[in-house]
C-alpha cells in the first residue's frame, strides 16, 4: 500500500485550501484500511478521511495526520430490492443516479448535497426535510481495534452530527429505500436543483453551510445578512452576496481566510443578537475559532 508525504489537501477540498497531510493514502479494500489504520497506531499518528471535502477546513500549514481517501472496493454501490449498498467512499450523486435507476425512493434529498457516503454518515448531512438518520439501516465502521456494524442509534446521529471520531473509517453502508418509480425521483430531484439554484451559490467554491442554525428564529444565512455580511471580504474569502451562511473561494483564499470571516461573522452575530453561532464545517489540522 502506498503512503505519500506531502500531498496537499487543498487538491481534495471544495473550497480549494489546505496545506499538506504528513501521510496520504487511497486505500481501496477494508484490508488495506485495516493495515493502514495500525501503521498509523505503531506510529502513534492520528487518522482522518477526506470524502469530497465539501465540509472541510484544512489547515494552511497541513494536517499531522495520515489522510485516508477511500476508492475501489470501498466506492462501489450495488443496489438490492429495498436497500442500497454502499462503499464509505461512493459519491451521493452516483448513489442517487444508481437508486433512480433501480426504482429505489428515499435518498432525493441529497441531491444537492455534493459528498460522499462516509461524509453523510459523518455529518448526519441532510436537506429538505431529509437526513441519513432517517435512511441508514447501519454502518460498518473500523478502527485501529477492529471493525462492527453500528445503527443510527448507536452512531448518535442527531442534527448534523454523529458520535464518531477520527480514527473511526465508514468502510461501508446500507440504506433502507422504498420502490418508487424513476420518473417521480427525477421530477423531484429538478425541483430540489432548481429551488437550491435559487437559494444559493452553486457554481462557487464553497464548503456549504459554514454555521448550524442556531436556536433562534432566524436561520445562520438570516442572521449573518441582517449583520450586514453579504459580500463582507477578507484576503481572498468571502460571505456570498447570495446567501451569508456560505464562503466563497474568490480569488486564492486560504484557510485562514475563511477562518478570519467565520471569527468575524461569530462575532457580529455575538454582539446584535446575543448568538453564539457553531460551526457545521469540519475542521482538519490545528484550527480555532476565538471566543466570543
Ligand atoms: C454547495 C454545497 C452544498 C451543500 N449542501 C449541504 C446540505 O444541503 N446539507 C448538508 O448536510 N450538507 C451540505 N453540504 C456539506 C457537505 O456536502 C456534507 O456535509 C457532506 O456530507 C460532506 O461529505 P464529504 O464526503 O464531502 O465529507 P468531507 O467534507 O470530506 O468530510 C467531512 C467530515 O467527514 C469525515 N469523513 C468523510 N468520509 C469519511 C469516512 N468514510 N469515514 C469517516 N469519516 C469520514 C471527514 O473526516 C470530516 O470530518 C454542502 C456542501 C456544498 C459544497
């Protein structure tokens, strides 16, 4: 199996920064998975993955770690007469394109959400009233120790968040779907494209929503609009003029850029409306956000 040092990760994040991962892999078996995790604890290195890296922050100066991206055995989907099965590393578009095809119901709702399975189960991610909670039958997860199948019970998925760790691999998953005939997922899936093209930036580097919505009446986006934050800059960052809980890559952002408009955006939402926003993206690598 190979590990290469060196490789940045700003190639494996939507929004296109990050620095160096001190190991790199693309195990494609739960072997390989297996062998790499011990590797990693013989040398007392912690483990991550990258899915798409469409909920991350990686840090400019790198991650010391050994960064994992799944392919192969741990990408495929092979769907069954209710259920699909999947590699931890399967992209949800191909996931929901091999479901239509099948007349598999049920997983429309990630249709805008540009990750992979892994990454869902991760993040408990979810859109339109749907989630991976409400379609995991259960997920194979390995560690340094081993590796079991967990329910959705005992990943403690709740609103975008799962008890795992890092050092914890989704190998692989199994959702539950319904028949349901191509065509209504098709119809269903353009509306949902065409309400999210509305809402907001598609065709940017972003990492999607940069902030849970908090307990309050206005969602992140409202929040951080009425703090005056559309378009608000800095370096090469910047809150979209679309929609203020999202960052946009406008011109060679770096990490720490984006990091800087989140303090800053944490700050104003603070100091108007007594909020203390929390962040949904992920972070790699050492990275902090002030206190507010
Ligand atoms: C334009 C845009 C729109 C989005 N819309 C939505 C939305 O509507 N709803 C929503 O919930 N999210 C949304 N997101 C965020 C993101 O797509 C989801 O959170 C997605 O599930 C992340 O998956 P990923 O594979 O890219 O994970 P990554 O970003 O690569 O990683 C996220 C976390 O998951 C971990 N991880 C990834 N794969 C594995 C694995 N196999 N095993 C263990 N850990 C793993 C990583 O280590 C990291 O901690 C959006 C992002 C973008 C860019």
């Amino acid at each position: 199996m190979k590990i290469e040092d060196g490789v940045e990760l700003a190639r494996f994040t939507t929004l296109g920064t990050g620095g160096p991962a001190r190991a790199f892999a693309r195990p494609e078996s739960e072997r390989e998975v297996e062998e790499l995790l011990r590797w990693a604890q013989e040398r007392s290195l912690a483990v991550a993955v990258v899915g798409l890296g469409s909920n991350l922050l990686a840090a400019d100066e790198g991650v010391d770690a050994l960064v994992l991206k799944l392919g192969g055995e741990l990408a495929t989907v092979e769907p069954g007469r209710d259920a699909l099965r999947l590699g931890g590393g399967a992209a949800n578009a191909v996931a929901l394109h091999r479901a239509r095809a099948a007349g598999l119901g049920g997983f429309e709702f990630a249709c805008a959400i540009p990750g992979t399975i892994g990454g869902g189960v991760w993040m408990n991610a979810g859109a339109y009233g749907g989630d991976f909670a409400g379609v995991l039958e259960r997920a194979l997860v390995a560690t340094a120790d081993g590796s079991g199948w967990l329910t959705p019970a005992e990943l403690g998925l709740s609103y975008r968040h799962s008890d795992l760790g890092h050092g914890q691999v989704v190998l692989r998953a199994e959702l539950r779907l319904r028949p349901r005939p191509p065509e209504e997922i098709k119809v269903e899936v353009r509306e949902l494209n065409a309400r999210r093209k509305e809402a907001q930036p598609t065709n940017r580097r972003t990492f999607g929503s940069v902030f849970k919505n908090p307990e309050h009446e206005l969602s992140a986006g409202r929040l951080l609009e009425a703090c005056k934050l559309k378009g608000h800059r800095i370096g090469g960052a910047q809150i979209s003029p679309k929609h203020a809980n999202f960052i946009e890559n406008a011109e060679a952002a770096t990490t720490a850029d984006a990091l800087a408009l989140m303090a800053e955006a944490r700050r104003r939402a603070r100091e108007r409306f007594g909020v203390v926003l929390e962040h949904e993206v992920e972070f790699l690598g050492d990275l902090e956000l002030p206190e507010v």
